[in-house]
C-alpha cells in the first residue's frame, strides 16, 4: 500500500489514447498533479516528446508506428518494473498497439478519451487537422488512418464534457481498486 511521502513500492502504467486532440495532454497533466498531490511521481511518456528522440524526421506510416509504440511500450514496460508508474500520453491508434503494452505491463489501465471528431478539429492545438485539411499531413488518426477506440477500456473520460481534474480522479479510483494505488 501506498502512504503520502513513499515510492510506490510497484509500478504501474495508464495508457491515455484518443483522437488527437481529444483531451490526454490535459488529462495527463491533471493526473500527474493529483498523483504528485499523493506523494507519487509518475513518468510521463508523451509521444511527440519521444518520437523526437526515436525518430527525428516521423513518417507516421503504419510500420513505422508499429514499430515507435513497440520502443515506447519497452521503455514504459521496463520503468514499471522498476517501480516507476508511468503514464504514456499517446493515441496509439490501433488496438493491437495499445494491447501490446496491456500484455507486457501487467499493472496497467487503458483510459479512452472520448471526444467527437468535430470537437477534436474545432481546438486542433497543434494544427494537426488543420495540415490534414491542407495535404501537409496525410497519416492523421480518425482523418486518413484508422483510430480503433479501445473495445472495453477500463476508465472512459468524456474529453468535451468532464473536467480533467474530475477524470483524474476517476483514473486514480479505478488505480487504487486494482491494488496499484
């Protein structure tokens, strides 16, 4: 069990997937406060952080994504093993990604971000749909690639109706009933 001002004596991890642009960032940062608030420092393995470092100059083709989320999975994998919750910030946009990292992290949580596509093209923070509508981007998840939500997630998050700090705390109640917290 866990006590204010102690390591989680083991790791766990909490997948946050969804459209982009659906609310994970916002999601992640509340969680990581309301974690941090609890005395545990969770890892943040947010995509477009390490995609810089794993592949510099990104295709976003399928192979290519298959074989980013396989590198993200280990690191995450090997944190949690290491006592390290994790947090992985990324759309993961296919199912088989995001049960990959399910099988090779047994303490885990797939949290779904729901949020209809025309609110995720409406906020579009990074222009993302906005270089999807132009031809700039070609390999954009619920545009021109597939998004497989998760089939049976285990926390589902409301990214246009629920506040991020709400959510969080949905997310650390469904941690502490697995034993994780």
């Amino acid at each position: 069990m866990h006590t204010v001002g102690h390591n989680v004596s083991e790791g766990f991890a909490v997948w946050i997937t969804g459209l982009p642009a659906a609310g994970k960032s916002t999601l992640t940062r509340a969680l990581v406060t309301q974690l941090a608030e609890r005395g545990i420092n969770a890892a943040v393995l947010e995509s477009d952080a390490l995609r810089q470092v794993f592949t510099p100059h990104p295709g976003y083709g399928e192979e290519e994504r298959t074989a980013f989320y396989g590198q993200m999975t280990w690191v995450g994998a090997l944190l949690v093993r290491h006592g390290v919750p994790v947090i992985f910030d990324a759309t993961a946009n296919r199912r088989c990604l995001r049960e990959a990292a399910r099988r090779a992290i047994p303490r885990f949580l797939e949290v779904s971000v729901e949020c209809p596509l025309e609110v995720c093209m409406a906020r579009d923070p990074k222009g993302i749909y906005r270089r999807a509508r132009q031809g700039e981007a070609t390999n954009v998840p619920g545009i021109q690639a597939v998004y497989e939500s998760p089939e049976d997630p285990d926390v589902v998050v409301y990214g246009d109706r629920e506040t991020p700090e709400a959510a969080a705390q949905r997310v650390i109640a469904k941690a502490r009933e697995r034993g994780y917290l």
